[in-house]
C-alpha cells in the first residue's frame, strides 16, 4: 500500500516540475541521466556513499558528485545553487524557506530516515549507562569529572568530543538537550565521526558524540572495527529507568532519547536528476539500504520482534 502511494506521489510530483519547467532552462538532465552535485551531512556519509554507488550501477548514464560536509555549509551551497539536494538531519526552518522564497526557489523536503546520536566512550570506562540530565549536566560543564558521576571513577576530567563545531550532531544536543544554552569548556570538535572515534579510543576519560550510522551496520567491517574501539553508552530518560542503547527497535520505538529524522532537501525546479535520486533513496530499494544500515526506514515497516526466554 506504501509503495503505491510513493509511486503516485512521485508520478505526481515528476509531472508537476515537468510541467513548469521553462523551455531551454536547465535541460541537461532527467531523472536518471546527466550530472547533478549533492551535498551530504557528513554524519551520513556511510550510507550516502551506497545510495550513491546502487543508483549510479542502475542508471549508467546518471553522475552524482557528492560532497560530505557539515549541516551549516550544505544549506549555504543549496542557497546558493552550489547542489541541487542537500541531506540533513532536520526540515529547513521558517527563516531559511523564506531565503529560498526570495529568489523564487520553493525546495520539498523528502523524510528518507530516522536516526540517532550515539554517546560512546573507552572501553575500559565502567559508566555504561548515563542519564539524560547526567549527559546535559556533562555537556554544560557542570559535571567535569569522572567522580562526580562515579565516585568510584579514577579517570579525573571528563572531555566531550564532536565530530565538527558546526556539525548536525553539536546542533543537536545543543539545541534540543541544552535550549541553546553553551556548551561548557570541557567540550571540543574534530573534523569528523571517525577522529570522533579514535579519540575516545585513545583517551579513557573522553566520552564521543556521533552519529549512529557509523557503528549501526554490524555486517560492515568498518563498523566492527570501530566497535573494537569503544563502548556504547545505554541511556536513561530518568534515574532509575532501564537504560536504552541506539539500536533500530529502540529508536522506532523512541525508547532511546536522541533521535532525529533525516531530510533530503531538492530545490531543483523541474524533473531532473535530483528529483531521480530523492525518488531512489525513498523508494524500495533506497529505504532496504537503510534498513540494512542500522537505521528507520521512513516508509517501509520495522518489524518488532519480542522473544521470550521461558
């Protein structure tokens, strides 16, 4: 039933930009040939790079150039007409559709996912579990030691690692956790998830603030040698409350308490190959991928599963 109404929405959608396409204007593509540029979050890059490979093995005449970068630079390059498609961990806001709107740009945002921020730390660290109020207090600065958590900890000062100052995953917690309130002197950026990784494997005091799609395909090898790496933190939304860590059921099931939704943004303004490929990401096999890589699909269905041990 889901499959029949993406397949009309898109149908719709193909006719409605073909339709209002100018003549002469932007002509060099369709839906699945010519070149079109993309920007991606680079919090997604994994999975962006096999969305990327499948629609390219498909359709031999289309090329997408991609670039991974951070969320505030991939809005300025759509502003901009810099790429066609951005992909992002939320909508655009009020504020930046306006922008768009002045320049007479009226982009659709496509839901392809859903996805969390993972809190990972050293492998020998004991704190396993962490609630969410400890995790703020931490980002805060107000909670700068290990023993002021445990205190049994003999790892002394906490440090907090993302991935990019301007990443989706600082924004986030900052935003959503913190109500844009500062993060404290004990938090740093990198240049990315995986430097993310290898500091906390390095450093058993760190804890590391990541996207889950870069540990959340177990039949990947990177994964499994991230994992070798460091631990997953469960959470807790309240002291004394089962820990959840951000596996697919629990983030279906909004049991774990970072999640987010990832956004494909298309401000090309007829049928072309950004259109295509927000259609193939959404699609059958676009949406198998990302159930395969450890996230939501937006539009096919999770199973849920309960095993009983008796």
């Amino acid at each position: 039933m889901w499959n029949k109404i993406l397949f009309a929405g898109i149908i719709t959608l193909l006719v409605f930009y073909a339709c209002g396409n100018p003549a002469g204007n932007e002509a060099t593509d369709t839906p699945t040939s010519g070149e079109v540029n993309i920007v991606v979050d680079e919090s997604f890059t994994k999975l962006f790079d096999t969305q990327i490979y499948t629609f390219e093995s498909i359709y031999k005449n289309a090329k997408i150039y991609v670039k991974y970068l951070h969320e505030d630079e991939a809005l300025s390059r759509l502003v901009n007409d810099s790429c066609k498609v951005v992909v992002m961990c939320r909508n655009i806001t009020a504020a930046e559709r306006k922008q768009f709107e002045q320049k007479n740009i009226f982009p659709i945002a496509t839901k392809v996912a859903e996805d969390a921020i993972a809190i990972v730390i050293h492998p020998e660290n004991n704190d396993s579990t962490l609630t969410v109020e400890k995790i703020k207090s931490i980002l805060l600065g107000n909670d700068s030691l290990w023993n002021q958590i445990n205190k049994n900890s003999s790892l002394g000062k906490i440090n907090v690692v993302f991935d990019n100052k301007g990443s989706a995953n600082a924004r986030y917690m900052q935003d959503t956790l913190l109500q844009g309130k500062a993060f404290g002197k004990n938090v740093f950026a990198v240049n990315s998830n995986p430097e993310v990784i290898e500091y906390v494997s390095k450093n058993k005091n760190a804890i590391g603030v990541l996207s889950v799609n870069w540990i959340s395909d177990i039949d990947d090898s990177t994964t499994t040698n991230f994992l070798k790496k460091i631990k997953v933190v469960g959470i807790s939304k309240a002291e004394g409350e089962r820990g959840y860590k951000p596996y697919q059921a629990y983030i279906k099931t909004k049991d774990y308490a970072f999640t987010r939704d990832i956004y494909m943004i298309n401000r090309q303004t007829r049928a072309g190959l950004g259109l295509g490929f927000v259609s193939f990401v959404a699609g059958d096999k676009g949406q198998l991928m990302i159930l395969k890589a450890g996230l939501i699909p937006a539009i096919a269905p999770v199973r849920m599963v309960h095993v009983s041990m008796e």
